[in-house]
C-alpha cells in the first residue's frame, strides 16, 4: 500500500504563495486549500497514514478511527477511500453541511456527537467515543492528530521548508492553532533555519489552549476544548487571542478586498495580524506570511451568512 498512497504526493504540497496589498507591510498567504481535499490537514493525513502504513500497523483490514471537526476527517476519508480501507469520522454538528455531505460520501458510517463537554465544546466528547470504538474493536487504529508526533513531523519536514524557500527573509509568520501540529511541526522547522522569524500564534477566543476561561465556540478548525500534546515543543514567540466577530470580518475583508475566499481560520488570523500591525509602526515594510488552512466554499452557510453569524450572536462589524 506505501506505492499507492504514494501516488497521491503530486497533489499535496507545494502550493502557492501570493502578495495581499497592504499598506504598511509585505504580506504574503500560502494557500494550503490548493492540496487534494482543499486543506492543510492533507498533509498530516496523508504522512501519518503512510508512516503507520510502511510500519506495519495499518493494513487493508483495519480500520481507521478519528475525531474531527471536518478537514482532518475529509482528508483520511478520500486517502482512506482510494487505499480501500474503512473510515470512521467522529464529528460533531459545529462542522460544516458540505464537509458533511463529502464524508457521507465516502464513509459507510460517519459518528455525530451532540452533547457539548465542559469547556462549552465538544472535542473532549468526541474523542471519549472514539476511545470506545477503538477499546471495543481490536482492528480499529486511532490517528490522533492531537498527540501523533507525524502530524507534527508532516508539516516540520516539509511545510516549513516551502514556506523558507518562499523568496522572502520572513519576519513574522503568523499561525492559527487547534489540534497543534501545524504550528508545532512549522514553528521548529522555521526557528531552526529562521531564528529572527516571530512566531505568532493565533487562537479564538474561548479556546482553552492558551487561556483557562471557555466558552462556546462555532466557527470550526479554530481553538480547542483542551491543550493538546503537540503543543509542547513549539517554538512560538507570542499568541493573540482573536474573538469570532473578528474572525467573521477577516474572512470578509480577504473576500472583498483581495479576492480570496477563505474559511474561518483564515479570517481569524488576517484578522490578528490587521489589529496587530494597527498602530505597530516600527515594523513598517515588514515580511509577513500567513496560512489560508481551507477554502471557504464549506463556510458559505455559516461565517459568510449574515443570518447565520446573527444567529450565534456574533456581530458583523
């Protein structure tokens, strides 16, 4: 099965970086909804599934096992579909009605969970019943992007060597967080070639990655309900705390002023680095970078819905 997983490298990775105008800074956005699924958790998906496969704990009668608010979930269920190997995604009902219709597509069985944990999310319950699906079936084989170090590795080994190999000398990258894996695997392998890069983190307000004070959130890929593992080892130099207002602003300005239609992720950290260079004017003409995680096509009935965001008592200016 390594030979055929492989065929798909062609269509994860190296994608594009383009120049967002800007008044004050050099701002660049790589956009990762160019990989096969339209996300950046195509990446881990596709290297941790290899690197369990090549060692010999995935085969074609397993089953595969994981938690996820969409992307994660969307990425192992195509690479899973095409190796013939079964997928069961746990979600819950924050994820988007496409990402849902696609996983129906490709998974026999798709697992929502509804009731929200005690930080105000539902990640804690989502992994408890993957916990008793794996303990009840001894073929079943959980990923687990919030603790596998080759999620983490995926985006070392490579991610961050694209994003050097970009043409500018950064001096800010500025990385959205939640199952960790991006910004621990991109924050080392950047620092260790790039020591002068800041690292700026960005999560969403009611996260309890960086903050002990939760609250619902609704806007998914952003924030977590718990701080995971593959946050030790980071090498980040400052975090931002955006709320989902602001989040819901960023995706719109991208939208209307730079063409770029993007999801919610995206929006939150366009939207961190706007209010961070706001009255910062040391660092004028600045290389700065940011990733687009996922398009935007799945949000377009949640954060680019005026009724939607009113609904969930956001605001809209």
């Amino acid at each position: 099965m390594v030979q055929k997983i492989d065929n798909l490298l062609p269509l994860i990775g190296h994608t594009p970086v383009i120049d967002l105008a800007h008044s004050r800074i050099k701002l660049l956005t790589k956009l990762e909804f160019h990989n096969l699924t339209g996300s950046i958790k195509d990446r881990p998906a596709f290297y941790a599934l290899r690197r369990a496969i090549e060692n010999g704990e995935v085969s074609r009668d397993t089953v595969i096992v994981e938690s996820s608010s969409g992307n994660f979930a969307s990425s192992l269920a195509q690479i899973c579909h095409y190796l013939g190997i079964k997928f069961i995604p746990v979600v819950d009902p924050n994820i988007s009605r496409l990402n849902l219709s696609f996983l129906k597509s490709f998974c026999a069985e798709v697992i929502m969970v509804n009731e929200r944990d005690t930080s105000g999310g539902f990640l804690c319950n989502r992994i408890r019943r993957v916990r008793q699906i794996v303990d009840s079936s001894p073929n079943c084989y959980w990923i687990n992007q919030y603790e596998n170090p080759w999620c983490a590795e995926a985006h070392y080994v490579n991610t961050a060597s694209e994003i050097l190999d970009c043409g500018y000398e950064l001096d800010y990258l500025f990385i959205g967080v939640s199952s960790g894996g991006t910004l621990n695997g991109i924050s080392r392998g950047v620092k260790e070639k790039s020591p002068k890069t800041k690292i700026v983190a960005v999560d969403i307000e009611g996260s309890m990655i960086f903050q002990s004070v939760p609250k619902p959130r609704f806007i998914p890929g952003m924030g977590s309900s718990m701080r995971p593992r593959l946050l030790e080892g980071c090498n980040i130099d400052e975090v931002v705390h955006i709320s989902e207002s602001d989040a819901v602003k960023g995706c719109r300005t991208l939208r209307n002023q730079h063409g770029v239609l993007a999801g919610g992720s995206s929006g939150a950290v366009f939207s961190a680095i706007e209010s961070y260079f706001h009255n910062f004017h040391e660092a004028t003409g600045a290389n700065v970078m940011f990733l687009c995680p996922d398009r935007g096509t799945a949000y377009l009935d949640t954060v680019y819905n005026d009724e939607w965001v009113l609904s969930k008592g956001l605001t809209l200016k």
